[in-house]
C-alpha cells in the first residue's frame, strides 16, 4: 500500500491510516543547508540509538529547515525546523518525536491539538529517559538530564 502525497482530504487520511496499520515506512527526506542536516544526522542517530527511528519513519516524510516557526505539518507529513531549534541537538530530538506523536495521533483520527499535544509531550519525555539509558557519553548524559529537568520539574516563579 503506498502513503499518499498529501493528507488534507478524509479519502486521503483513510489511505494514510491503511498505509500505516499495513505497515508502510518514509524514506525521511532532510531539506535544509548543509550546517541542518549536520545536526539533523545527529538527531536521527539519536532516535535511533534510542529505538524510536521506526516509529519516526512510519509518520513523518519530511524534515525542512524553515526561516520561521519550527512546527507539524500534517497535511504534508512533514516537520518544518529552524536552526534555533536544533541549537541544542537533545532538545531539538525531543521535538521531532513530540511532532512525530503528534502525527500518529492525526493519523489515528484522534484529537492532537490544544489538550492533545500533552501525551505527545509526555512521550517525547518517555523518549529523551529512554535516550538518556542508553547515551554512553557522560557530557550527552547529562544534557539529556537537563532537558528532562526543564521538562518535569516544577518550577517556582
């Protein structure tokens, strides 16, 4: 079964979803200066270290640099980023699988959006534990820490 080109239609979301429970994977293409897909490779070695690259291949397409607002485009499955972004690699992966959740939601048919993103949050903090477990450099160790401070702990203003 082949994954259509674009989602904006239900037609084309039901494909999509056949696609998808019939086992259908991305090639993922990168679309960004030579400095992104540097530090784009980086990410996709640690999704991949941590055992998610198959689950990022089943739901995104695309990964484009953009001037802009980093963000999903489901429509197009297809994740837009800015080099703000990435600047800090752990983080910048962390937001590539809270998207890609994000996208397994859409495609599901189930809400996504406003309240929806928060189980995509909370699995993109399972993802970055998980990373964390299996990182063997202390330094990339501790960043990931860090990220998942910034993401769990209460913080008191």
């Amino acid at each position: 079964m082949n994954f259509p080109e674009r989602i904006y239609t239900q037609d084309e979301l039901k494909k999509a979803r056949v696609a998808v429970e019939s086992g259908y994977k991305h090639d993922i293409r990168v679309i960004g200066n030579p400095q992104f897909n540097n530090k784009i490779s980086l990410i996709m070695e640690f999704i991949r270290l941590s055992g998610y690259q198959e689950i990022l291949r089943t739901f995104i397409r695309e990964i484009r640099q953009i001037e802009g607002v980093s963000q999903l485009r489901e429509t197009e499955v297809s994740i837009w980023l800015n080099q703000k972004t990435l600047e800090n690699q752990i983080e910048g992966a962390r937001f590539i699988m809270q998207k890609v959740f994000q996208m397994e939601l859409y495609i599901k048919g189930e809400a996504w959006y406003i309240m929806g993103e928060l189980p995509a949050v909370r699995r993109s903090i399972d993802f970055l534990r998980e990373l964390r477990n299996r990182l063997e450099d202390t330094e990339l160790k501790a960043k990931c820490s860090q990220v998942l401070d910034e993401w769990t702990v209460d913080k008191v203003t």
